[in-house]
C-alpha cells in the first residue's frame, strides 16, 4: 500500500538517546534546584532550615589556633616541613599533658631536650631505674611489634649530608625492663583508663587533688631526666650500633658533634647549664 | 588508617627522592658554623608562655632547594654570636649585605633596592601611619617564604635538553645551580601563580574588619570580592594561569610597586592604565580603559544594569513557567483525547477519548 | 453544517475547501479532522519537514549548545564546589575556554549558514512565485487565536486543535527567541572576548544617547561591557533552562513523541503528527506527495468517510 511506514515502533536507539536527554534535563533539574534551595547564588529557601538543623558553630578558640597557625608560618620563613605524626589516641599517655614539647623551663636548652621526642618516648630519659630489672632500649612502633627500620636519623646521606629520609616515622627509642628473659614495656599507653579518666574530670579537682593524682602517673617517673653524656659518650646507655646507626653518625652522636658541644659549653660558656632548671636558680 | 600513614610518609619520602633527583645537585655548605646540627629537627621548638607553638627547623633539603642556599645562616641572623644562642628577640633585617657577590656586580648582595621601592609604595610604612596602621601593614617575611626553585614550565624551556648544552664547557655542579637560578625567574611576571598572588593578598585585602579599621575606600574594601566576580577573577579561581591576577596590574616589573590609584606612580593611575592595560589587551584605547576591572552592580550606580538583571530574571520565570505550564496543560488536554506517550504499531492514538461527543 | 471561510489555494486552479470536521481535498475526499487517530506512522517520519540543510544547521547548534554550556557555566558559577571537576573535564580552565570559543565560534558559523539558507531559499521561492508566508516562521494573528483555540481544546472547550500551518505558534515563538536569544549572546560575547576592539568599535558620541547619570564612569563601552557581562551570563543560563525544561521534554517527552522524536535526525515528521499540530500543512503534502494521496484515500475507503457529505465546489455559489 503506498504511503504505509515501513517500521511502527520505535528501534532501541530511541531509548537510548531519549534516555541520553533524560539524563542532561535531570542534571540541570538538579543544578536549578541547588540553586534555588543552598547556593549562595540563589535565593537560598532552604537556608533557615539549614540553619536550624546544622547550626554553624564559630569557635574562637579554633579561629584564634589556626590564625596563630597561619601567622607561625608568616613568622617563620623557612618552610615548615610536615612531620606525620600519630594519631591522638595512639600517642603515649604523656603527650596528653605535656604535647610534643614538653620542656619549657630550661631557656638554653628547652628546644634542644624537645627535640628528642621525635626519637623518644619520654620514659627514655625520664624512667626510674628498678632494683630487680636491668633497662634495655628498643626501637617501639604502635603499629608494628617488631620494627626493622631503617629509623629515622640513624644515617646521613652520602650524596647530600642530609639525614636519610625514611619510611618509618612513628618508632620511638624505648625503655624495657629486662627481667630474666622477659622484657617489660615501661611506657604508658593512652589506653591506661587512668589517664582518660583524669583528662575528663580534671578542672573538677582542687590542686591539691590534682597533685595527688599526677603522683599515682609519675610513680615511675623522675623529674629531671638523664644527663645528656649518659648516651653521647662513646660506652653510653645506648648501643647506637646495636639500635641500627650508621658509623659516622654514631661518631658525630658519642664524639665530635654534639658531645663535642657539649663540654665546649659546659667548661667555657655555662658551667651550670646542666646543672638546675633555672626556674629553681635563687 | 595505619596503611594510610604510611602511604603519607611513602609519598612524602618519595616526592623528596623526586624533587632531589630532579633538580639534582648536592648541598652546598652554606652551613658552615653547622647550625644544622641543631635546626635540622622537626621538633626542635616550643611552647611559649602564651601557649604558641615556636617551630625552630630549618629543613636541609628544602633550605638547599632555596634561593638562599649559598647564603650562610649568620648572614641574615647576624645577632647569634655563640652557642647555644640566647632566646632570638630581633628580627631578620632583609636589607643586610650578604657576604654572596652575584656575577657582574661589583658589591655585595643586598635586598636594599627592592626595599627602597617597597617602602615608598602603599606597604611600606610610614611616620604618619595610624599605629594599627603600622601593626597590620606586611613586611617582607609576611608575603615571602624563602623561596624554593620550581622548574620552569617545559612549554617555557626544554630543561634538560638546555642544560646539557651548558655542560659542553662548564662544570655540571656550578653551571647547573646557576642555570636553576636563572630558569626559576623565567616566567612572565611573577615567579608565583596567579592563584598564589590572589591568595596572599586575599588574606588581609579580603579580611573586611582589618581593612575598615584601616580606614580604606569602599572599593578598597570590596577589592577582592568584586575581582572574584569578573572573568579574571573566576579564571584564575578555576585554575587559570593566563589570566590577570593583582601583581598583573598594580605592580610594575618591580612587583612591590604598589600605590594607591590616586598616586600618580601607581600603575593603576588613570594615566598609567592606557599603559597597564596594553599588557595583555593590544588594542586598548582611552575608552577602553574606562571599562571596570572590579565591576560593581549596585542600583545608585549603574541604575540601567541593576534594572536589567532585574528585567531578565523576570524574563527567565515568566518564559519557563508558561511554558512548562503550556506544555503540562496539552499533555493533559490530549491525554484526555486518548494519546498515549509511545508511538507503537504504527499509532499514538490508541486510548479511548473521554471528551464529550462530536455534536 | 457550516462551510468554513477557511479555504487554501495551492496551486492555480485547485481550490481546497474545509468545515470544521471535514475539509474536502480534490481527488482524495473529505477528510475528517481526527483522522491521525486512524493513520499509521513510522517513527522515523513519513512526511518531509526539514531540508538536510537544517538537520546540519540544528546538528551543529545542538552540540556547539552544550560544549557552550558545558564549558560556560563552570566559569561562571567558578565558586561552586563542581565547577573544578567540570572544567577538569575540559582539561583546566585556560583550555575550557579556548574550547568555549571554538564552539561559539562554530555556532556562529552554523548560525550563518541557517541564515544563508533561510534568505536563498526565500528569493527562490520568491523568484518562483512559490513563496507563501503562512508557511514560515513570520508571526501572524491566527498564531494568538490558534494558541486560544488550543488552550481551549486542552481544557475540554473545544472538540479539536486548531488547522495550523507548518510552524504552530510555540514553534514560532521560540525560533524567535533563539534568533533573539543568539544575537543577544553573540553580542555579548564578542565584547567579552574583545573588550578593546569593542571599545574601539562604540565612538563616545554613542554615551550622549544614554541618559545623563546612569552610565558608570560617563563612557558608552564601560556601559555596554557592564551589560555583556550581565547579558552573556544570565541569557545562557535562561537558554539552557529554557532547552533542558521546555525544548527537550516538549519534543521528546510529551505523549506521542515519547522516547524521541526522530525528525531533528531525518528531517521527517510522522503522519500523525503533521495531521495533528500542522493540518494546513498536511493538505499541502496531499497536493504535493501522490503516493500520499492514494494512501488518504485508500485509508477514507476503508474507514467508509469517502462517502459521507462533502461540499463540492459548485454547492459553495448555494451556501452563500
């Protein structure tokens, strides 16, 4: 018959490019109602319900933090370089209270002591020795029972003198007790309920109840930490060899650097430099 | 979140590998009296009695990928004279003469030039300056970080087919830190991206509180956000590194040349712009330069704008409205009739129509 | 029964003559106004609308529409959390809007073309004697009484859609709002993307015609920039408003076009379509397509319409 169509339904093609404008009308369907209801573009109709289920919280605390934060950098000058540190919860009970630098008192030498801690754990220099264990030092990782290194500043790199970057930056030096064969962690962890416990109640406390607590903390722990030439000495407490160090790192820790600073400025610049905080000076 | 850590510290030692191999040249001892041996630690720092963090590191790679890298520490910290140095109190003078002697010049190096400019522009400060005008106005350290090489833009320069050229004659360690020297300035303005020039002067231009207290103009205080509005200002937001940022027009070569655009120096005065504009835009001319850069479409000043935005919005509803609602009232009148949605064997009309008989 | 005054000349000699319900065609019969409801139509169309010429022109401005738009918005909502993610898909935003210009500069292009073909075919037809203005896009008064008819029939006042020609009043309205709406842009646009010749190309004497005071800074281009940027920006958004809410689900998702109406690709329209939206223009296909016309009237045979009343040319003197 003449005139009649060929085809009476639609082929599958049909569906797909009618479906391909389905999907361009609903983006932009979805882009005016955007527009209408939270852009800031738009009349925002949705706002005061936003607000009232979400309510903006302003903290100058946090403002004030990251401002000083912005204004450290403006300071500064030299970049400061990211350090990965743990998070909270994985820090050592310590860090609750004291932060990453926790040596304030000394003004010669607080910024070198706070230093350390990115290779200690407090306890390193700060533990009471025990009458029936011996302490030995270990590389302690949280996230990993038995660390192999390479640790962090164990060796320079020949190319540029520079300490070799590494991929473990979370172990610690740390103290254990040995008893017999047994080796003893002598660090707090965070999970000590203790802890947690004081954190939360402890503007409820009267100073006197405060120091009560802080002593049941710091049962094994003594105040003034070791002398610095208890392990920058050539026979210190601390195998450097053993620990994974590098010869002439070892070298530069035990002899000419550091140690070699050492008693430079004890003899000729400071002779009671070590001796007392100077808080406690007369 | 512990493999998430690590992959942290991966990338982090890695892109340090990188950077190291890629600009590929050894630390030169500009820390000859090895204030390094202390500054190098991350966590050498601390609290002070405010409770503000003090960061005291000097990182050795990045210090050695700086432009100061040849500078020894005590050039610019001239106030440390022995070790372990009292708590620092002074600050950093910029315009000291360094002991580095740059080629072709018969003295030492100094910032004293670029000083000079900067403190005759709009940031330097002045003796009739309000005091809060003193306190808030930037000082060197506030818009520069010591600088890092970056590499220039493989577009700009073929980096390492050049520099092997240089290698025919010179020695690799000395030819390769000055060809970075050099290669790091070869950009078009800034050595920064225009992202980087608007962030940093965003941060107090933007900070409306600070800039009424400085007592600024009403443009003054809505510089950035009317900047954020035009084809510049979003070019540059999206990514843009062909667009025009700040230092594009109100700063000469000289970059710390900034002025107020009632001062005749400046070089968005209204007889330098002709000359300013012709930077990017050949064929500026006087009426051209009449056009605004930081557009604003408020009702008192441009009347014929704002009523034409109002125009259009009324345009954009009444069109979209009615038609849809067109649209929606002829499905129903014809679904009515008896159509259905798809065509198939042949017809649409397969439903029966529930419209009152022909008469 | 009435005899409507509705009659259509087509070619000399012929005289077609309509009512209300049947509108008699010599050498078919009469035909009823609702006989879509009987035909069979092929998807892809059975009748011709556009020329290949047209189908290209609608093509390119189709795709050149969304890399516009696609490529436009991104800019201008660039404080948008998508806007990066958009442009990244053009390969930053130095590249989107190189890729912007391309395209409009391809619209522009296809735009020239359409008007190239619209204002040859004209003198043709015209130099033909065959041009007929019912037939194009120029408004008329029966456009404002059609779409009253037709608001009437979709609200049940009246039993069918009025006789309309090739382009139905929607139709019109909106090709001249894409005429209007692609100048505007146009316009806009070249000042956007040459704010110094533009200033060249507008003499100051042109500020004297705008009121004293409202022009910012006293000077025409400053103005007429102002404007581009408001213009450009909010024009496109009500383009592309217009197209995703009205364009597409008018012409693709409405009963009977549903899932998609093959004409923008093959240039046909089907048969139920045309006798529905464009009756006037279906009579001119009958005179126009034999094959056509033997199918109307093998379909009247069989649906028994061949016999019931029509009016005959001679019966007219007698009405009167």
């Amino acid at each position: 018959m003449p005139g009649e169509p060929k085809k009476q339904n639609h082929p599958i093609a049909a569906f797909l490019i009618g479906f391909i404008f389905a999907v361009l009308t609903l983006v932009v369907f979805a882009g005016v109602i955007h527009h209408l209801t939270i852009s800031h573009h738009g009349p925002q109709l949705l706002k005061p319900l936003k607000d009232k289920f979400f309510p903006e919280h302003k903290s100058p605390i946090l403002e004030e933090a990251k401002r000083l934060e912005e204004f450290e950098i403006h300071r500064h000058f030299h970049h400061i370089v990211e350090y990965p540190q743990l998070p909270e919860s994985e820090r050592p009970v310590c860090f609750i209270c004291h932060s990453d630098f926790p040596h304030t008192k000394n003004k010669k030498v607080r910024s070198l002591l706070n230093m350390h801690t990115q290779y200690f754990v407090c306890e390193a220099c700060h533990i009471k020795e025990q009458t029936d264990a011996r302490i030995v030092y270990k590389w302690y990782n949280p996230y990993d029972d038995n660390p192999q290194g390479p640790f962090i500043g164990t060796s320079y790199d020949p190319e540029t003198g520079n300490l070799v970057d590494v991929a473990d930056k979370f172990s610690k030096l740390t103290p254990f007790f040995q008893k017999g064969d047994e080796l003893e962690s002598a660090i707090q962890k965070q999970d000590a309920p203790l802890a947690r416990d004081y954190v939360k109640i402890r503007d409820k406390l009267t100073p006197e109840q405060r120091d009560g607590v802080k002593n049941k903390f710091h049962v094994s722990i003594k105040e003034k930490g070791d002398d610095c030439k208890l392990c920058h000495a050539e026979k210190g407490i601390l195998d450097f060899k053993k620990l994974g160090f590098a010869d002439n790192r070892i070298e530069d820790l035990v002899q000419l650097n550091v140690k070699g600073m050492l008693t430079k400025y004890e003899v000729f610049y400071l002779p009671d430099l070590f001796l007392a905080p100077e808080s406690e000076k007369p | 979140m512990k493999s998430q850590r690590k992959m942290k510290a991966a990338v982090f030692c890695l892109g340090w590998i990188v950077a190291i191999l890629w600009l590929g040249f050894p630390a030169v001892a500009a820390d000859k009296e090895n204030c390094l041996m202390c500054h190098k630690y991350p966590f050498v720092g601390r609290i002070d009695e405010n409770g503000k963090r003090h960061n005291y590191q000097v990182d050795e790679a990045s210090y050695n990928h700086s432009v100061h890298r040849s500078v020894a520490c005590r050039d610019c910290h001239t106030y440390i004279t022995k070790i372990p140095h009292d708590p620092v109190t002074e600050e950093v003078n910029c315009a000291n003469v360094c002991h580095t002697k740059p080629p072709f010049a018969q003295e030492k190096f100094s910032h004293q030039k670029i000083i000079d400019i900067y403190n005759d522009s709009a940031h330097g400060i002045k003796p009739d300056d309000s005091p809060e005008a003193k306190k808030a106005k930037p000082y060197c350290k506030f818009c520069h970080l010591n600088p890092l090489y970056t590499r220039v833009s493989e577009k700009v320069i073929a980096f390492d087919e050049t520099l092997r050229r240089c290698l025919n004659c010179h020695q690799a360690k000395g030819v390769t830190q000055a060809y970075i020297h050099m290669t790091h300035r070869l950009r078009k303005k800034t050595t920064r991206s225009p992202q980087e020039v608007v962030q940093l002067c965003a941060k107090c231009h933007q900070d409306v509180e600070l800039m009424q207290k400085l007592k600024v103009s009403e443009e003054g205080l809505t510089a950035v956000a009317t900047y954020n509005h035009t084809l510049h200002g979003k070019s540059v937001a999206l990514g843009s590194q062909e667009t025009a940022d700040c230092i594009s027009c109100h700063a000469s070569f000289a970059i710390h040349d900034i002025y107020r655009k009632d001062n005749p120096k400046a070089t968005v005065y209204k007889d330098n712009l002709m000359q300013t504009c012709l930077q990017c835009h050949t064929e500026t001319n006087s009426w051209f330069v009449q056009i605004a850069v930081h557009p604003r479409t408020k009702r008192e000043e441009n009347p014929l704008i704002y009523m034409a935005g109002i125009g259009l919005r009324f345009a954009l509803y009444g069109s979209v409205c009615s038609l849809v609602g067109l649209m929606l009232l002829e499905t129903y009148g014809r679904r009515k009739d008896g159509i259905k949605f798809l065509l198939r064997r042949g017809t649409s009309w397969r439903g029966k129509s529930k419209r009152p008989p022909r008469k | 029964m009435s005899i409507s005054s509705d009659t259509i000349t087509g070619s000399p000699g012929e005289t077609l003559v309509g009512d209300d319900y049947f509108t008699y065609v010599e050498g078919v019969g009469p035909i009823p106004r609702d006989i879509f409801k009987y035909v069979k139509s092929d998807p892809f169309g059975d009748l011709p609308r556009y020329s290949v010429h047209i189908v290209i022109q609608h093509f390119l401005i189709f795709v050149t529409f969304l890399v516009l738009s696609a490529t436009g918005l991104p800019l201008y909502f660039s404080d948008l959390a998508w806007a990066k993610y958009m442009v990244s898909l053009f390969g930053g935003v130095d590249l989107a809007r190189l890729i912007h210009k391309i395209a409009a500069f391809t619209m522009m292009f296809a735009s020239a073309y359409h008007i190239i073909t619209i204002v040859g075919g004209t003198l043709r037809q015209i130099l033909k004697r065959e041009f007929d203005y019912r037939r194009t896009v120029i408004p008329r008064l029966k456009d404002l009484t059609d779409l009253f008819h037709d608001l009437k029939y979709f609200l049940g006042f009246e039993p069918y859609r009025p006789k309309m020609e090739k382009f139905m009043y929607k139709q019109k309205a909106h090709y001249l709002a894409i005429l209007w709406g692609s100048f505007v842009l146009t316009a806009a646009g070249s000042a956007l993307l040459f704010p110094d010749t533009m200033a060249k190309l507008f003499p100051d004497t042109m500020t004297q015609l705008l009121p004293s005071g409202v022009v910012d800074k006293g000077s025409f281009p400053a103005f007429f920039q102002n404007l581009a940027r408001l213009m450009h920006a909010d024009e496109a958004v009500m383009a592309l408003i217009v197209i995703a809410f009205w364009h597409w689900l008018n012409v693709h998702f409405v009963p009977g076009r549903f899932p998609l109406q093959w004409a923008f690709l093959t240039g046909r329209i089907t048969r139920e379509h045309q006798i529905e939206e464009h009756f006037l223009e279906y009579l001119r296909n009958l005179q126009e397509i034999p094959e056509e016309r033997e199918y109307m009237k093998r379909l009247l045979r069989e649906k028994g319409f061949d016999k019931s009343h029509f009016v005959s040319i001679a019966d007219l003197s007698r009405v009167h």
